[in-house]
C-alpha cells in the first residue's frame, strides 16, 4: 500500500482502508484510552502499520485491518485520522 495514496484519497474523504461503522466505533472511544494502548503496545503498532503498508493493495489493508483486535483496529483509525488532518493543515485553507 502506498502511504501517500491512502492520504490522498482521504483528502477527497475516500478511506480506503476502514467502513464507515468502523471508522463511527472508533470515534466513539475515549482518545485518551486509544493513546494508553499506543503508548502500551507501541511495538506491535508498529508491526500492524508495517503489515498494512506492506499490503499489495487497499483490499488486503482493509481485510488485515478488520481482523485485528478491535481495540488495535480502533487505534489504527485514530492515528490516520491524526495524520490525515496534521496533513491537510499543513497545507492551509482550501479555496473551493
């Protein structure tokens, strides 16, 4: 999977690697909780980010990503979110 592709989809709000149910449960979570397990399980993170990155295309990401545990699925939609939006106000207001 390219990284730059799934955030540029997600600019255009295409996501290619979550549902919309999973991406409505993960929102529903205490972000501080979804920062403990990051900080907790920073190794494996690591290793499922790999994994997903290492994917050959969006289906087998979002397959992998569906059968993670839920509380690593739900950290995983939190980080691209943080980085989708570092990324998108990075680049100022859009004129439309």
């Amino acid at each position: 999977m390219d990284a730059e592709g799934i955030l540029v989809a997600g600019e255009h709000g295409i996501h290619l690697l979550f549902d919309t149910s999973t991406i409505g449960a993960a929102f529903a979570e205490d972000p501080e909780v979804l920062r403990a397990i990051v900080a907790s399980r920073r190794l494996e993170l690591r290793a499922v980010l790999e994994a997903i990155l290492a994917a050959p295309a969006a289906e087998q990401a979002r397959a992998f990503i569906a059968e993670l545990p839920r509380e690593l699925r739900h950290v995983v939609v939190m980080l691209y979110f943080e980085l989708l939006e570092r990324r998108l106000r990075s680049r100022g207001p859009s004129l439309h």
